[in-house]
C-alpha cells in the first residue's frame, strides 16, 4: 500500500494526532481539524519524504509533506509522520498544519 493511501485511511478512520505546534499554527491561521482532513483526502501526491530525529526520543522519522486544497480551495501546507503507539495503534500526527500562502 502507498504511503498517502495509508495516510487517507487512517484521516477517515480520525487516527490523526496534533502537535501543540499543528495546534497553535492552525489557531493562528483560521484553519480547522476538518480543514486538515479534507486537505489530506484531496492530496494528489506526498511533495517530499524527509528524513528527521524526534526530539523528545532521538529516533529517526520519516516526515511527510503534502501541499493540497480543502474542498473551498484554501491550500494547506501539512507534515506529519505515521506512527505505531504501543506496538499496535496506528496514528497519523500532524506536526505542522497551516494555511499554504504561496498558493492564493
């Protein structure tokens, strides 16, 4: 399965987690949690993978980044990673979540 098909189910199935950083970027820019859902299940393609380190645990991540429409056409810019809590829990945690002005 695809990375963004897996990152759809798991949008339509509410397994998305927000960072407190997704959370002020989102409050900042009039952006809802139903915004980030409709982005992420309009989003043709993943624009970049990236490799990070988390900074609480150290370990390598894999970061996704997806530029796309709400269904009014407001572009939202998006990171986040897939991740197993507790070894069986599958979650989708936005670290970044806000308005894409470069597509206005």
């Amino acid at each position: 399965m695809s990375t963004l098909i897996h990152i759809k189910q798991l949008v339509i199935r509410h397994k998305v987690a927000f960072t407190e950083k997704a959370r002020i970027e989102m409050a900042r820019d009039g952006v809802t949690r139903e915004m980030v859902y409709e982005a992420l299940l309009n989003a043709p393609a993943i624009v970049k993978s990236i490799r990070s380190r988390n900074p609480q645990s150290g370990r390598a991540e894999k970061l996704h980044v997806i530029i796309s429409p709400t269904y009014g056409g407001i572009y939202l810019y998006t990171k986040g990673r897939i991740s197993v809590e507790d070894g069986a829990e599958t979650l989708y945690i936005l670290i970044s979540s806000k308005r894409n002005f470069e597509n206005i």
